[in-house]
C-alpha cells in the first residue's frame, strides 16, 4: 500500500487502484461488507516469507490475512487481496454474496442431524432453540440455509434458470426459542405451493414440550388418535378460532424442579403463540422456560436461564410437487430427558 493512500478510506481506494473491479463506492462497500476482501500487514508478509522460506502469497494470506472491514486502517506496505469461497455443493457465492456463513452457523450444525430431509424443492431442518426463522443482521435461520443445503440439480430448473439462484426460505416460522422442524423452500413456484399447503391446514405438525405440574385432562371433551387419547383445547386467540390437541405422555416429579409433565400437542391451527397461550390460558400449566407466559413464579423464573422447553418434533404432508409423502420425525431433545431426569431412550411420543 503507496504512502500516498494514507488516510483514505477502503472503499475509496479500491475505487482508485482498480476501478475496472470496483467502478463505484457502492460496489467496493459491499464487497467489503461481503467480506471479499483480505488485508496481509506489510510487517506479517516479511516474517512469514522470511521464515517460511519463500512461501507463496496465497498461503501468507490464509495463515495471517485480516478480513477487512469499513474500519480498517492501512499502512504502508500492506498488501489488499481478493477472496472467495470455494465451491462445496452448497449454494455458490454469486447468490450468497457473502464469502463467510454467519457466525452462529456453528449452533446451528451442533444440533442433532440439522438437515433431516432435501430434494430439489424443498428441504426439512432442524433449528436450534434461540435462533429467529428471519431476523436481523445475518443473526437467523434464513442466514444460514445457503451454505449447509444444496442448490437445486440444473435438470430441475431448466424451464425457470433464474430459480437456480432463488435463496432458500423458510415457508413458516417457528417462535425464537422453539426448535425443530422447519419446512424450507428452494425456488418461487416451491414457496407458493407449500405456503398454499399451509393455508390449507394439509400439513401435519407435531410438538413435544414440558410443563410444570400435571395438566388435567377433560374426559368429556376429547378425541383418539392413533390409539391415544388427546384432550381438546379450543379457545379463541385474537379473535380467532384456535384448536390444540394434546396428551400426556410422562409426568415426573424431579429432585430439582418439582413435578414436570412431557406433553404431545397437535395444533389444528397456526395462531401466534398458540400452543404456549394454551396451555397457560386453558390448562393453567405453563412451559417451562417461557418467560412470556408463564406467570413469573419462583420456579418458573429459576427455569427460564434453560431455553424453552417447546420443539416441533415432526411434520407430516403430501409434497407439493410430486405428490410423495414426506414424514420426518426428530427424537426428543437431549435437553428434555436431562430436565426430568430420565433416560432419552425412555421417552416415546
């Protein structure tokens, strides 16, 4: 880097250095929002050829670069470098913009099987609770689904090329701190036809979750399926019908938390909040770990440093797009046999 740059912002000399790569300001920001571009200090590219005898400037870089960004000062002598991801099968950089996935990806690939089911439509995975479907500033799901799934095959979008770049989605969401089953969408004519599957109430959803107490059960208003008996919720939310299904499965009375019950619930419809609302409301029992609803007693505030205790635990549908059934069901979470302290094996929805 010539002395004659000093003080001048990144952005501006990209612009003045190679302006056929960088033509405007608003092309060099983004590529260093994008994280393209890496700087070697003049003082770490001596040492590292010094005492590597002669490497490459290509591996200098990898060992000592910095990742730029808008603050970065530069001195005189420092090298500016361009980056880029290599291919892996997951969707390329043209469509990513970003070179890096997002900082949280690693939360994301330490669950239990993160990707549970992908074709060329559509794919099913598995969020980590404390993780937004769709948020801010990379910090979501949405972030995250181009660089662990893969893109759809060519045969597949030969009569759409442009569905090809299409970044994948999420066709509904689940609250922050609830994890499981996602249904994501791969191109335009996917997300349509799946929303549409979920206006029309044709998929499936199961959650497990665990309250504090047992829930009494209302024999005169219930139904069977599968064999099991499920008490019926139906009780308005904002003004809307709103019906959940739910079982005991397991109580337990804890040497820590007191008597926690295991419970399957069956949403027949997708209000906001609806199964936590629920169980608050009509049931009196909250989940544990919602700080939202679950009165702010004692034990309720001494659980809520846990995570809720809430996970879609399968998802159930026709596909959309070549009418096979699609049933992906995800054990339960480590985390819920630890809380009521019993072995995971032992627990059967």
């Amino acid at each position: 880097m010539s002395q004659e740059y000093k003080d001048e912002s990144l952005h501006r000399i990209l612009c003045t250095m190679d302006p056929d790569t960088f033509p405007s300001a608003s092309q060099s920001r983004k590529a260093i929002e994008h994280g393209r571009l890496v700087v070697l200090r003049a003082d770490d590219y001596c040492l590292s050829t010094s005492t590597s005898g002669g490497s490459t400037l290509d591996s200098t870089i990898s060992n000592v670069g910095i990742i730029a960004d808008s603050s970065i000062t530069l001195h005189d002598g420092d090298v500016i470098a361009i980056r880029s991801r290599l291919d892996n099968g997951s969707y390329p950089q043209s469509c990513t913009k970003y070179v890096d996935p997002p900082t949280n990806i690693g939360d994301f690939l330490a669950v239990e099987n993160p990707v549970l089911f992908e074709d060329d439509h559509i794919a099913i995975v598995n969020k980590p609770g404390m993780l937004d479907c769709i948020g801010e500033k990379r910090n979501d799901l949405q972030s995250i689904l181009p660089f662990v799934l893969r893109p759809p095959d060519n045969k597949t979008t030969k009569n759409n090329p442009s569905s090809q770049y299409y970044i994948p989605r999420p066709v509904h969401r689940l609250d922050r701190k609830t994890s499981g089953c996602v249904l994501v969408a791969k191109s335009k004519n996917a997300m349509r036809q799946f929303s549409h599957l979920f206006a029309s109430r044709q998929v499936l959803k199961s959650y497990c979750c665990i309250t504090f107490g047992m829930p009494s059960f209302d024999k005169n208003n219930s139904t069977t399926i599968d064999g099991e008996k499920y008490s019926i919720i139906d009780y308005p939310i904002d003004g809307k019908d709103a019906v959940t299904l739910w079982r005991v499965v397991q109580t337990v009375t804890t040497k820590k938390y007191g008597k926690l019950s295991l419970l399957h619930c069956l949403p027949k419809t997708g209000r906001n909040h609806q199964i936590r609302r629920h169980l608050s409301y009509c049931l009196k029992t909250s989940i544990v770990g919602d700080n939202k609803y679950d009165g702010g007693g004692d034990m309720a505030k001494k659980t809520r440093e846990l995570g809720m205790f809430l996970c879609s635990n399968r998802i159930e549908f026709v596909h959309a797009i070549d009418n096979s059934n699609v049933s992906v069901e995800i054990p339960i979470p480590h985390k819920f046999s630890a809380l009521l302290e019993v072995n995971r094996i032992d627990l059967v929805i």
